[in-house]
C-alpha cells in the first residue's frame, strides 16, 4: 500500500469523525455530569457500539492477533476467559447504574467513597486508577504507532503515528466530551466489525478455504493449534493473563463509569447484549488474523506486526486494507479519549475534590479539562518505550486494576466493610504489584495481578473487621439497592 493512500484514508477518517464529533453537540457541557457522562441519556444502540470500540481497542487486531501468532490457539481461551468475565456486568451493571442514578455519581471511585462514607476513598482509588491506565493508554498509543510502522513498510515512523493518535484523542474528548467520544466510537466500531470480517473471509479464501487454511496450520504450525503449544501458554502463564481480563468490566473505572451513562435500565440490556455479540465475532477475526499471519509469515520478529503484515499482504485489496487500518486506529483512538475523560474526572471529581473540598461542579470540569492533555502526554511519554507484546502489557494494566475489586464487590455485598480496609488493601497491594512489575518477579510462579487481588482481598476483610463500619450509610445503600432490584425483578 502506497503512503500516499495511506495518509489520504487518514485524511478522510478525522475530517468524517470530526463532523460527527461536532454534530454530536447538544447544549453547553457546562457541568461533570454532562460533559463526563453525556447527562446518563445515551441510548442502547450508541452505548452497546461506544463500548465494544472503548472495550476492543489496539488490543484485538494488533494485540490478539500478535498474542495468537506467538502463542497460538491459548490466546483464543484467554479472550473467552474475558467473555466469561462480561457475566458480571449483568449482575453489576444495574447496581451501578441504579445507585449512580440515585446519588449522582459521575466516577466508580467516587461511588466507593461515597458508599464507605470516606472521601479519601475515592481519591486513594483514582490515584492508583491512574497509575495504572497510563500505561494501558500508552499501549493503545504504541497500537497506532506499530499499525502504521507496519502499513507503510517504516515510511510512517512509529513515533508519527503515536502523536496522531494522541492529538486525535485529544480533540476528540474536547469537542462534546463523551457525547462526542460515543458519537464517532459508534462509526468506529461499525468500521472495525465490517471491514475486518470482510478481511478475514478474503484471506481464508487466499489461502485456498478453511480446510486448506488449517491444514497449512497443522503441517506448518501445529504446535499453534494445541495448548500450551509452544510453551508460552504455561499454566501460570495462562492464569496471569486472565484473572485480570475476567474482572476487566469491574476493575478498569473507563468501562465501569459507562455503566452510570444509559438512558435506562433497557438500554442497559441492549448495551449489554450488543457487546456480546460484537465482542464474540471480533475475537474470532482477531484470532483467525493472528493464524493466517503464523501460516503466511512464519519468522516475525515482533508479533504485534502480525496485522500490519496481513494488511500489507497480496490477499488484501489495498482500499479495503486501507479502511481496516483506519478501524483499528479509530478503535485504539477511542480507548484513548474514553481513558483521558475517566482519568481527567477521577482526577477532578476525587482528587481535586478532596484537596479542595468547597470546589464547585463548574470548578471540578475545569480541572477536568485542564489535566486531559496532561495524562495524554504522559501516555505519549510512555508510549515512546516501544515496548514489544502490546497484549502482555495491557494485562499487566489492568493487574494493577485488580486491587481494587474487592472493595467493588464489598460495596454490594458486605455490608461490613470499612474505609480502612479500602484505604489498606489498595495502597498496600496497589504498590506490590508496582513493585513485582518493575522488578519482573513472579513469587512461587505467580504474576502480579494474582498477588495483587489476593492481597487486597486479605487486606479488605481483616481490617474493615477491626475497623468500625458507617453503618448508617451502607445501611442507606443497600436497602436502596434492595428494594429497587425487587422491584425491577433483577437478580
């Protein structure tokens, strides 16, 4: 595919993206509430598209198929590991939306210190959530930067793709806030889910039909098609990558904070049944792409090129690959501007909130805004690390989310859990893993999420058990949520 193509697709995606952008502008987003949570009107259609493109970013069809290529049929479990893990927004997603709609919360962390009547709380949880997601943010960045690196056989470098990717975030989160973000994540995840399945059926085709296509794997990759294959998928290996992905919708605050946007709770369910359904068929194609690059470029040196290969291959028609690499950056564009507005409103809501404790509504947007370009920086700067396997690092992102979800699950169910335990079990586990990452240490064999979740499960129960519970206000919201699930008949 020629550069000048390349850049001519590009063109017409931000200036198509841009005018959607600005359509989706409906009054002033004077307040956090509006600009952060689109005034919790967004319908079931829009929603279930903004959070499969926020949800399956550079992950899938640079990171999937990158994980695929280089451990083969394992990668394909560890997705559905995540599938598995979606059944607990059903369960949670109401709780959320019902207690988010009685009082007012614009982020999850607030929710927690709302719920453990401790505003150091929320702060002590939007610190670590941003600890976190700036790495995962900096992966959707590289995403680009490898895509284009990839596309253009280097005539893109990857350091011009990642700065694309970050100034597109930017403006897009500025336009309209998450009415814009959700407007263009709608054209994006219709892109990404049309023209990648149209890919995938070409290459199966080029490579002489399914039949032959897995006969090609089984003579020339035959250990991709078993588990643990090459050796890559251990077990360990495989249990480190998936206990984060399974409380990903719980764990990652730019995915739970969507639950507070729907219209209703029937736009909920749409939501909810929408991503399914995109996710399934997305993770096919992700994992076929990653085969189909094992069987045509058996010796790539960095996986995560498995796609810009494929893309850049005889098989694919240059237009339409063309439209596919826009897909794929538009997906990864999207996760960024979704994390920068959850980031920027954690910051804003939680942290200067609690600094600050007399700030206005008004005050707290404009911190908001303020600190957006800031964390997209930081993205940038560590983005710039290039670091190879963007799927491992996206899990080792959301392993350091994972402290955070026993107090998430003790906020439903537990009435007894206390703003100590919160406070203890995440800054004690949360700077574990920070530690097990930095140093590469695996203790008995285990990854960092796995320690981290333990720990802070551990942490949670034994001091909010010597510690003294705010009993009136858990009280307050659990009987709420009782007596409205009752009535919904919800589970």
């Amino acid at each position: 595919m020629g550069t000048h193509m390349v850049w001519w697709t590009i063109a017409i995606y931000i200036i198509i993206s841009l005018f959607i952008a600005f359509l989706s502008r409906s009054g002033k987003q004077t307040n956090m509430v509006s600009y952060f949570l689109g005034d919790r009107k967004l319908g079931g259609f829009v929603s279930a598209l903004s959070y499969s493109a926020t949800t399956y970013s550079a992950f899938m069809l640079v990171g999937l198929a990158g994980l695929t290529y280089k451990g083969g049929v394992g990668a394909f479990g560890f997705e559905i590991i995540y599938f598995m893990g979606v059944s607990l927004v059903a369960f949670f997603g109401p709780r959320f939306w019902l207690v988010g709609k009685k009082y007012g919360y614009v982020t999850p962390s607030e929710m927690l210190g709302d719920r453990y009547n401790n505003k150091k709380v929320a702060m002590v949880v939007s610190i670590f959530s941003c600890l976190f997601l700036i790495p995962y943010s900096a992966v959707q960045l590289a995403g680009v930067g490898y895509l284009l690196q990839g596309m253009t056989n280097n005539a893109i470098p990857f350091t011009t793709g990642v700065v694309i990717a970050t100034v597109l975030a930017i403006v897009f989160s500025y336009i309209a806030g998450i009415r814009s973000v959700a407007w263009t994540d709608s054209l994006q995840a219709l892109f990404m889910i049309i023209s990648s399945t149209i890919v995938v059926i070409l290459i199966i085709n080029g490579l002489g039909g399914v039949g032959s296509f897995f006969e090609t794997l089984e003579t020339n990759q035959p250990q991709s098609l078993t588990v643990p294959g090459n050796g890559f998928f251990s077990f360990f290996t495989f249990l480190g990558l998936t206990i984060p992905w399974f409380f990903f919708s719980l764990s990652n605050p730019q995915v739970s904070q969507r639950l507070f946007m729907p219209a209703s709770m029937k736009s909920l369910r749409t939501m909810l049944m929408g991503f399914l359904i995109f996710g399934f068929v997305y993770t096919l194609v992700s994992v076929i792409w990653g085969f189909s690059a094992a069987a045509m470029f058996p010796d790539l040196a960095n996986p995560d090129l498995a796609t810009p290969k494929i893309l850049s291959s005889d098989l694919v028609p240059p237009i339409l690959a063309a439209i596919v690499m826009v897909g794929i950056m538009a997906a990864a564009i999207s996760t960024i501007d979704s994390i920068l507005l959850t980031l920027s409103s954690l910051f804003a809501r939680d942290v200067y909130g609690y600094m600050k404790k007399n700030s206005s509504d008004k005050d707290q947007l404009l911190v908001g805004k303020i600190v957006m370009p800031i964390i997209a920086i930081l993205a940038y700067l560590f983005a710039q690390m290039n670091v190879n396997l963007i799927a491992v690092l996206s899990v080792a992102s959301s392993a350091g989310l994972l402290v955070t979800v026993p107090a998430i699950i003790g906020a439903f169910f537990w009435k007894r859990g206390t703003a100590a335990g919160v406070i203890t079990s995440v800054i004690v586990s949360g700077v574990m893993v920070i530690i097990l990452e930095f140093a590469k240490l695996k203790p008995l064999g285990l990854a960092s999420g796995i320690w981290g979740i333990v720990i802070s499960a551990i942490l949670y129960i034994a001091v909010s058990l010597i510690t003294k519970t705010p009993e009136k206000k858990a009280d307050e919201f659990l009987s709420y949520l009782k007596s409205e699930l009752k009535r919904s008949k919800i589970v």
